[in-house]
C-alpha cells in the first residue's frame, strides 16, 4: 500500500514542477515582447523605449531564462501570481473570485453524468439486446460523438428559445446550472455508460461469480457486491481522465453561457494579451489536473487490492 | 438406500451460432445418501455441464430437458436459488478465477452465514474454525487475505471449507485438484473425503483421474461425450470394467495415475446423435452400434454397462 501510493505522490509531484516550467514559458510563446507588453499596461499605449527597457530591468526579463524561472517560482510559493496587465488586479484574487463558478460547473456535470451514465450502463448489461440495451447503446454513441458547443446551442434552440424554460445564459440558481451542465458532461455519460456496459458484461462471464451463485449467494449481492466492484475498476479509470477533459471542456462551454468560470477568464486573457492570467489559470487547472488524478489513484486502490498490495512496476 | 439425488433423462443442449450441441444426452444416475460417486470421462464428455444442470447454473440459453429430483421433489428454477449454498454446493472447477478478486477472504466467507442475526465474535470464531477444518497453515491470517495472495493449494482449501460451510447434503466437486501438483493433489483429496464422512454427506468427484474416483468413491460412472457409458462400484473398476472406453482408460492410466492419453481422445468428429458414442473409436465396434444406442445393460452387483457386445 505503502509502496504504491508514494510512487504516485511522486509522480504527481514531478508533474507539478514539470507543470509550473511549462506554464512559466508561456510568456515567451505568446507573440510579442512581454516588457513591451508589461509597460503598455502600466504607462498607456504611446510607450517609449525608456519605459520598456525601466520595466525589462525591474522584472528581470534581461536575465537569463533559469534566473527568471527561479524568482518566478520565489513568486509562486509564496502565493503571488502577479497582476493582471489589463485591470492591474491581483491574479490570485481574480482566479479565487471565478474558481466556484467553474467548479460548480464540473462538479455538477459529473453529477449528472454519473447519475444518468450508471444506471443506464448497469441496465444496458443487465438487459443486453433488449431495446432498452439498443436505446441505451445509441443514446451513449450520441453522447460521445456530439460535440459539446453543437449541443450547447441545441439545447438553448430547443429549452431557451422554444419551451422559453431555462435562461440562454447566465449565473445564478439552478436553471442557469442546468444546460451547461449537460453541455459539458454529455460526452462523459455516453463513455461512461459504453465502458459499464462492455465491463459489466465481461466480468458476468467471470467464473468467481458462478462460484458465489453455487455457494448460495443472491441475485442482488452479485450483482452490487461481487460484480460492480471489479466492473467499476476500469470505469474509474475512464473516469478519471474524463475529469481532465471535462475541465478543458469548460473553456468553451463557459464561454457560450456566459458562465463567469475560470475558463472565461482564460480566454479573455488570451484576447487581451494577458499573460499573467493566462499563466495563471493554465496554473491552476494543471493542478487541479493532477489532483484529480491523485484521487483516482487513491479510489483505484481502494477498489482493487490487488494494486493495493503490488510493489513493484 | 433412498436415493438424495435421481436424474431423470436429462439432456442439455448448447446452442452456439444456430449450432446446436449436445452436451449431455438422457444420462440417468441416481445418488444414495452418503454416497460418494465418482464421474470420469476425457474434457469435453459433459461432466461440468451435467453438474451445471444440477445446481441450476447453466448459462443463459442452453435447452434442458429432463428431470432432476432432490430429495423427492423434482427441481424447478425457483427451486436452485434456495437449494444452493444450504443443500447443495459445487466447489468449482478454476481454482484461480473462483474467488472474487477484489473482496477479501472474509468478506467472501461471511456472505455465506447470513441467516438470522449473528454476533460478530461467533462469526468470526465460525469462520476460523472452518478454515482450521481445510487444515489451512495460519488460518488466522487468512480471513485479511485476498486471493491474489494466496497459493492455488490455500485457495483450494477457502473454496472447500466456503463450500462446506452450512454442511449441504450434496457436494459436487469438478475437477477439485486441477492445476495442483501431484504432492498437493492426494492432500486435497484425503480432505475431501474426510470431511465429507465426517458429516455423511453424499459426494459427486468430478474427475479424469480414475485412481482418484477409485480412492475417494463408492460407484464411479464413466461418460463419453455427452453419455454416461459404465456405472460401476469403485471396488471393481480396476479389474472388472468393461466397456471399450473404461478399459482403453484402465490400459493407459493406471501408471501414470492421471491425464487422458491421446489414443482414447476422439478426433473432434461430430457428435454421432445415433448408435453408440464410442463406435467411431471402439476396436469391438459391431454393425449394430453404429445404428442404435445400446441400452445401459445391468450386468449384476450395481454395475452397468452400455455396449453393443454385452447387452
Ligand atoms: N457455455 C457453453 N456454451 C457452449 N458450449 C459449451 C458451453 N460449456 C460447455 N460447452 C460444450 O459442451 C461440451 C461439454 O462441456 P463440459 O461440460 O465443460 O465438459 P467437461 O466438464 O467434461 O470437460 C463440450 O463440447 C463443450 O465445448
Ligand atoms: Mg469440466
């Protein structure tokens, strides 16, 4: 156990520096000289080269690569991201403000991905080459093959625009909530739902669960206690990398409903040139990247011992 | 004796791409209680499937026919769920897929006490006991064990004392030393016997070991693809078979204890549906056998043969 979750910490963690490297060289990809950039923003647009070659000294974009990572790092560690070169705010108190919103957005979607995805695939297996199996089958091919901006502008076409229930956009209550959840987490629920069914359908032929019918155990404690827990092994996989996905995801979806998330200030940033926020954010959704899948790893021990008890590669 | 276990004409058939196999075909057999019987036969005769049949745990879609009488009631579907566990086990042919990967040994084996309300501790102490019973080396280690953790001898052991465990009046054990080694083989099996006296519980050895059958069993009955061909008392196997198959078996087995050699496993002709099952290899084959099946001919001391050159 022991063994197998310190390998991952580390892993996580090398990916954390690897993460922060990366996200520091993004000011060199985006196009243009960041002191020239960082000036504009402070003195206004008619700059002169005094101004630009005061703010490339002052923020040590002179030195050298390394040098300027390592007080960039000095920065990050202690917490400051550095100020937006737009509207001279903090970055830390402008991702910390749109945090929630993107959060919620994620958190939702797998909700309701799950909560549609599981008992649609467990049903599929269940009553394999039923129409209930064909609808749910086609229902998840639908799922993974629609992109999620078509389906967003569907969804506002079809609840907002026809039925006039749910708002075309916005942030606040539940009925904002609903369309870019589904938006966002559909592509999700058909995989989930595919996996689930092929996995439960695999581990039905197993010959531990014949075994536990001829000793006498009951239809409902194999099927939630004997298969689900080695079906769901390699769902939580999927799972897992889902979550990423669905983290990108939101940098679209956000920005068709006017959802104030952490990926609508991302694309701003990239509009405006503002490389502070869009370190930032990047920053933080690399993070929350790997913490995800730290927290897979974690479920997948729990589920399967014998990944639990393994020590070596 | 009264008989435990009476099967009646069964037949299975399996139904692969619109083909359809036969895999058992009208065998009947009939267990005393406390009997201990023994059914041999090369992979492929119907062994697994005939105990199948018996636990109600054929897979979807296979066609059964016949009857299967338990204690004086026949057996319908609803029947199975009740029966098995508490009258009736089948400790399962793969040892190494048989328990579930992912819960460990005493969560698997406190499934099988779920009758009334018992306290922890008692369990517990039920379970130890058990585990001691299949003579596991640190039974008390075991319960926090996961099967990946665990030889294929110990998991043999979990899978017969999770089989014994509420004492059923049948066992059937498919093929219970498979993929052992030889020294772990005879130490399964001395245990088996053991504690199915011990309790005076009726055995089904599923095997294609005949000195097994021979060791562990009062009657032994020799199947061939789909067919019981000889039932005979375990006594007089080893000088008084008769038919063709057991003997072709007798000839090739008894030094090597185990296996069945090459000459008597049949080139995968099809099933003959008429005649005898045996005709395409027998050396004593007559023009008759090929056209009907010969009856199951008793020919004295609860020993029966089906062949055309005794009936
Ligand atoms: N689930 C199944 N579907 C189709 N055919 C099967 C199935 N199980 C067994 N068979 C076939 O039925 C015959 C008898 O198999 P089985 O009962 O497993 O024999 P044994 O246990 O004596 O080796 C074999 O020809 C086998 O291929
Ligand atoms: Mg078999």
């Amino acid at each position: 156990m022991g063994s197998y979750l310190l390998r991952r910490m580390l892993i996580a963690l090398v990916s954390l520096v690897g993460v922060t490297f990366i996200t520091f060289l993004l000011i060199f990809l985006v196009p243009g000289d960041p002191a020239e950039m960082v000036a504009e923003a402070r003195f206004g647009h008619a700059v002169g080269d005094r101004e630009v070659e005061l703010v490339r000294v002052m923020e040590g974009f002179d030195q050298a690569i390394p040098t300027q990572y390592w007080r960039w790092m000095g920065h990050l560690l202690s917490l400051d991201l550095g100020h937006s070169l737009i509207n001279r705010k903090p970055v830390l108190e402008l991702i910390r403000s749109r945090l929630p919103a993107t959060l919620l957005l994620a958190f939702s979607s797998l909700l309701i991905s799950l909560v549609i995805a599981l008992p649609a695939g467990l049903l599929a297996a269940l009553r394999k080459d039923t129409w209930l199996d064909t609808f749910a089958r086609l229902f998840a091919l639908l799922g993974v093959s629609i992109p999620g901006f078509w389906l967003s502008y569907l969804l506002i076409i079809f609840f907002s625009l026809q039925l006039k229930i749910l708002p075309v956009s916005g942030y606040g209550g539940l009925k904002t909530l609903v369309m870019p959840s589904l938006a966002l987490g559909l592509g999700m629920t058909g995989l989930v739902a595919r996996l689930l069914r092929a996995s439960l359908l695999e581990v039905w032929q197993q010959d531990y669960l014949r075994a536990a019918r001829a000793n006498g155990i009951g239809e409902r404690k194999i099927l939630f206690k004997y298969a689900l827990k080695n079906a769901m092994i390699p769902v939580v996989t999927v799972i897992g990398l889902q979550l990423g996905m669905l983290l990108s995801g939101t940098v679209i979806i956000e920005n068709i409903f006017g959802w104030p998330g952490l990926g609508m200030l991302l694309l701003d940033g990239i509009f405006n040139r503002d490389f502070p926020i869009v370190q930032g954010c990047v920053l933080v959704i690399a993070v929350c990247f790997i913490l995800i899948n730290v927290a897979v790893d974690l479920f997948y021990a729990w589920l399967d011992p014998r990944i639990r008890w393994s020590t070596g590669g | 004796m009264s008989a435990l276990l009476q099967i009646d004409r069964l037949s299975v058939i399996y139904h692969i791409n619109g083909y359809a196999l036969p895999a058992l075909q009208e065998v009947d057999l009939h267990l005393a209680a406390g009997e201990k019987l023994g059914l041999v036969g090369e992979s492929g005769a119907g062994k697994t499937t005939l105990a199948g049949a018996v636990m109600g745990l054929l897979p979807r879609g296979a066609t059964v026919k016949g009857k299967i009488i338990f204690k004086g009631k026949i057996l319908s579907p609803a029947h199975f769920a009740r029966l098995r566990g508490r009258e009736m086990v089948l400790i399962p042919q793969n040892v190494y897929n048989s328990l579930n990967p992912v819960l460990s040994i005493g969560q698997q084996m406190e499934d099988l006490q779920i009758e009334g309300k018992i306290p922890r501790e008692k369990r517990q102490a039920t379970m130890l006991n058990l585990l001691q019973k299949v003579r596991l080396p640190r039974p008390q280690a075991v319960p926090g064990s996961y099967p990946h953790q665990l030889s294929g001898g110990m998991k043999q052991r979990v899978l017969l004392a999770m089989g014994l465990s509420r004492s059923p009046s049948l066992v059937l054990a498919d093929e219970p030393t498979k993929g052992l080694d030889p020294v772990r083989r005879m130490g399964i099996l001395s245990l088996v016997r053991e504690l199915v006296d011990r309790n005076g519980q009726s055995l089904v050895l599923i095997t294609h070991d005949l000195n097994a059958a021979v060791y562990l069993c009062d009657t032994v009955a020799l199947m061939y693809r789909g067919q019981l061909v000889e039932i005979i008392p375990a006594s007089r196997l080893l000088t008084a078979g008769l038919h063709p198959y057991t003997r072709a078996l007798l000839a090739a087995a008894p030094e090597r204890g185990l296996g069945i050699p090459a000459r008597v496993d049949g080139p995968p002709s099809p099933f003959p549906l008429h005649g005898c099952p045996y005709s395409p290899l027998c050396e004593l084959c007559l023009p008759a056998c090929r056209k009907e099946k010969p009856p199951l001919f008793p020919v004295g001391h609860g020993h029966l043969v089906r062949c055309g050159q005794i009936a």
